[in-house]
C-alpha cells in the first residue's frame, strides 16, 4: 500500500517538532470526513465518505480506535452504483508520546467492508474483509476540542482485492488526562557544609579586692564589672513553608506561574535571603487523588520545579534548592472533598540548617 510521499513527509516532521501546554487525552469521540481514491483498474470514480471515530490512549505510546464511515461507489463510464459501508477497529502507536498539543502516530488495523451489488461482485450485498494502514496527526485544541488529518490505505478483499487511498478529517471531543511517560528521580542534594562551632563568650573580669584601709575608715564597696551582652544569634529560617494553590495561580493541570504567584515565591527568597547561615532548600510538589498517579507525579515533579526555578532566579544559590515530585502520595486532608483536594494542591519548601533551632512558618 503505497502513499503520497509528499504528504506522508508533511506529518512526520511538521507533527514531531510541535509542542505547546496541554496533556493529550485519552478518551476522544470525532465527526470524520474522508477524500477517497479507489484504485483506477475498477473505473470508480472518486468519492467522499462519513462517519464516527471513538478511542482512547491506553499508554503515552498506544492507543485503540474504532471507526465506522460510508460512502456511494459510482463508476467511471455507466450509471452504476453501490453503498460502500466499513467499520475498523485499529491501533495506533504514539511518534511522539512526550508532545504537548500535536501527537503523530502510525495506524494498523483490521475490519469489514459491506459493499452492495454491483462492486459486491455479486447479485447481493456482501461482507468483506478489510486491512488497514495509515499514519496521521491528532491535536488537542482546547480542553475539550481534538482534530485530526490522517492519511491512510484500505485493501478490501473481494475475488479481486481492491484498495482505497483516504485523506481523512476528524473533528469531535475529548476527556481525561492520558498518562504521561514516568519521570525519573532527581539526583541528591550535596551534602550542607559543616557550621564552625561558635567562640566561647570571654569571661568577665574577677573583682578588685577591696582597699586596705586603717580603721575607723570604712572599707569601699568593691566594683562590679557588668558581663559582656550575649552575641546576637543570626536569624533562624522556617523549617518549612507551604505554599497552597490559591497563592501560586496554577492553571488546571498546567505548571506555569502567573505574575502573582512568581510575586509570591520572591517574597519567600527575600525572607530567606535575610538567613547568612548554611541551609539547604528541598521543594516538593503535591497533588490531589484526582486523576491518573503517574499523571500527578509528572505535573507535581514540574511544579516543584517551577517553583524553584524562581527561588533561584531571586538570588539564592543554585546548589542549596533541590526540587523533588511526590504528586499524591502525602495528602494533607482528606480527597473526598473539594475543600481536601484544594489543601492537597501544594508546594513545600523544607529548609534543612545546620547547627541551629529552627521554627514551623506556614505561608498562605
């Protein structure tokens, strides 16, 4: 089965440099249309097909399909004609599965084909067997929008098998998050450098004997020496701070920040920015149950590291912030609820010191 190379070339380098903020979906339902070329040694004319598309991701690299579209086959040179009706059921396997808005993929499947007399090759209509191959593009348009273009070969098996060459269209809806490739673990922090043990506080001077003097004189009240003020300690930074998802203005299932939350993440380098101390940051990204694990982990993995890209950004040492994704495995409520889910929608920063007494501050 052969295909235009020009168009084939077309998908394949155009859909895998594509990429913008929206997860593909699993589940999807299209509208189809379909340009039809039959091959020319039957003397049907070209025709245009309809139908329905329903599928679902099951993994970032496969999915399966079922499709139903029909058409009127009409000849070259007489007045004959027949319906054509086919129903595929196919897999398709991702190009391209970490992408973010255009998702290639190659397509294989298997179904049936009923055609009516005469192009059944028979006084009735009959059912028979079809094979399929083809390569397309799907794209997420919104929320809830998905399209597609593909193209693609059908060989139906009559006394003469015949094949069709479709350019197919497909606009409908889509739901869910598919699950995203699984991230792989950060690498460890350094470990913080040693804190040198402070100098001891110098000792107060003893008291001066009192004078010796020939009575009746009283002796003189000795002098006391006031000890030393004790060293001001530098200031102790929180152990940890939360910040929740109404203060950092997450879009839903994205990790970009808006101007307020950035605003917000400043001001928490600003306070530690106030602590000359050794301290190591750990920032941790959390999610709620909604939703598939994996996809949780990836999007809480890269929230982690939005946030500490800014704590950076803002003047504090690169080598001191770790950021690490836990996605729901450490709920602070309950999920049954909205209020729950919210609460569970964070980011932590642990502020690991060394040699001091820290405190717990919670930033809303």
């Amino acid at each position: 089965m052969r295909m235009d190379k020009g168009v084939l070339f077309f998908l394949l380098t155009a859909t895998l440099a594509a990429g913008d903020p929206a997860l593909p979906p699993p589940g999807w339902i299209q509208a189809k249309a379909a340009l039809v070329k039959p091959d020319t040694c039957n003397c049907i004319k070209d025709l245009t097909e309809v139908g329905l598309g329903a599928g679902m991701w099951f993994t970032p690299r496969w999915a399966a399909e079922l499709d139903y579209l029909q058409g009127t086959l009409k000849s070259q040179r007489t007045t004959a004609r027949s319906d054509e009706k086919l129903v595929m059921g196919s897999l398709l396997f991702g190009l391209n599965p970490d992408g973010r808005m255009w998702f290639p993929y190659l397509r294989a499947g298997l179904g049936g084909a009923e055609i009516g007399s005469p192009y059944s090759l028979g006084p009735v209509t009959r059912t028979r067997l079809a094979f399929l191959g083809g390569v397309g593009v799907q794209g997420a348009l919104g929320d809830h929008v998905i399209t597609s273009l593909e193209v693609r070969a059908t060989t139906i098996e009559t006394q003469v098998s015949r094949t069709e060459k479709a350019a197919i269209l497909g606009l409908g809806v889509r739901w869910g998050e598919r699950a995203p490739v699984a991230a792989q673990a950060p690498f460890p922090a350094p470990a913080p450098a040693p804190v040198p043990a402070p100098e001891p506080a110098p000792k107060p001077a003893p008291a001066a004997p009192p004078p010796v003097v020939a009575p009746p004189a009283p002796a003189p009240a000795p002098v006391v020496i006031p000890p030393p003020p004790e060293p001001v300690p530098p200031p102790k930074p929180p152990t940890r701070i939360v910040l929740d998802d109404a203060t950092l203005h997450f879009a839903n299932s994205k990790a970009e920040l808006t101007p307020k939350g950035e605003a917000a993440i400043r001001q928490v380098a600003e306070s530690l920015k106030a602590y000359a101390g050794t301290y190591t940051l750990v920032v941790t990204g959390h999610t709620s149950s909604v939703g598939s694990r994996a996809f949780n982990m990836v999007l809480s993995r890269k929230r982690a590291e939005a946030v500490a890209a800014i704590l950076v950004k803002a003047g504090l040492p690169a080598g001191r912030v770790r950021s690490l994704g836990l996605g729901p495995d450490q709920p602070l409520a309950e999920n049954g609820t909205p209020e729950g889910q919210a609460r569970n929608r964070r980011v932590e920063i642990e502020v690991k010191a060394t040699g001091v007494e820290v405190r717990h501050s919670v930033v809303k």
